[in-house]
C-alpha cells in the first residue's frame, strides 16, 4: 500500500546491548545486530515503522526442549547478578511499544527495557519466602563452568532511561512475579481440569 508504514516490533535481547564489546560474540547477538540493524535502515526508507525492543530474560514456563543449556532456560527452572522480566511484564511492555506514535521512537530504533537485577540466590529466597520450604528442596543447585564460561560479558547495567520515559516498566519485585507465575499456573490448570470434565460429560451424552 503506497505511503503505508506498518509497525514492525522486533523481540531483541539484552545481550546485544553489551559495551564491553565492538562485536557481537556469538550467533546469537549476530542474528540480533543484523536484524535490528535492517529494522533501523528499512525503518528509514519507510518500509516498515519499527522498532527493536532489547527485552532482559524472559522468566516463566521453562523450554523442556532446551533442557538447562540456555540461561533464560535455567532461570526459568528455578522459578517455576541477571537482569530478568515476568511474561507478563514483557508482553504488556510489546504491547504498549506497538501503541507508541513514530516520533515517540528513538531514531536509532534500539531501546533497552527495563528489568530486575538479581543474583541467582535472590531468586531461590524469593521463592522459599512466596512457596516454602518444601519448594526451594526442589531446587539443585550445581555449577556448569562449560555453560557459565560461555556468557560473562552478559550486561549486567544498562541504560533503560528511554523505556522508563515512556512509561515501560519492569515487574514490581521478584516475589511478584513468583506470586504471578503461581497464580497463571494454577489458572491453567483449572480451565484444562474444566475442559476435560466438559469434554467427558459431552462424551457421555453422546454414548448413554
């Protein structure tokens, strides 16, 4: 459609954020730099109004496909000094970025959104102090030096100052999100207990 320039969010990371480096480290912040950098220049010839959003680690529902090799994998294990957001701060942060008008956007069509900083201790006293106990003895701790050798220059300060002017924000504590995390699952759980009663009583009629 001539003169039509439709929002474009691009999911990002963090990690490519990293000012200890010149260079992305790895395919993972190459994959990222190209394709914020083709968002920045389409953005430019007007293709597309987008926007690159570099979101902390997205904690919650584990990858069971992933199994521990990825960090936001690892995080997310323990809650079901890093920078982390719930899902649900992270897609009412997408989707207010989509509502934002074009001058609203930085020119270089990058923003850093906010998170909570935390070390991996605080986390599992976060849980003990929302679940127990009995919920943090499911936690083992074990170090993987392969896995942890690979990702030091993870940022662990950066500039959100643009995000927050606009009113994004990050989740209220880590306890908060542990409560939210619960309280999903729970949720879930009971529409798929409901829908499988409702499904065996319309199996039933059918068969009497």
């Amino acid at each position: 459609i001539p003169g039509y320039s439709p929002r474009f969010v691009f999911a990002s990371s963090i990690s490519a954020s990293n000012p200890s480096s010149a260079e992305p480290q790895d395919s993972h912040e190459t994959q990222n730099a190209i394709a914020e950098r083709l968002i920045s220049e389409y953005s430019q010839e007007g293709f597309v109004d987008g926007i690159s959003l570099r979101l902390p680690t997205v904690v919650g529902h584990p990858n069971p496909k992933a199994s521990g090799r990825t960090a936001a994998s690892f995080f997310s294990r323990i809650i079901k000094g890093h920078i982390i957001a719930s899902p649900k701060a992270t897609a009412e942060n997408l989707l207010r970025v989509a509502n934002l008008t074009s001058r609203q956007l930085p020119t270089s069509r990058i923003m850093n959104m906010p998170g909570i900083t935390l070390a991996g201790h605080e986390i599992i006293e976060a849980v003990n102090h929302v679940a127990g106990e009995r919920v943090v003895k499911l936690i083992h701790q074990e170090r993987d030096n392969c896995k942890w050798n690979t990702k030091p220059r993870w940022p662990q300060n950066i500039d959100t100052n643009n995000a927050l002017s606009l009113n994004f924000v990050p989740d209220k504590s880590i306890e908060a999100t542990v409560k939210s995390y619960i309280e999903d699952h729970l949720n879930q759980r009971k529409s798929c207990l409901h829908l499988r009663g409702s499904f065996k009583r319309q199996l039933s009629g059918m068969t009497a």
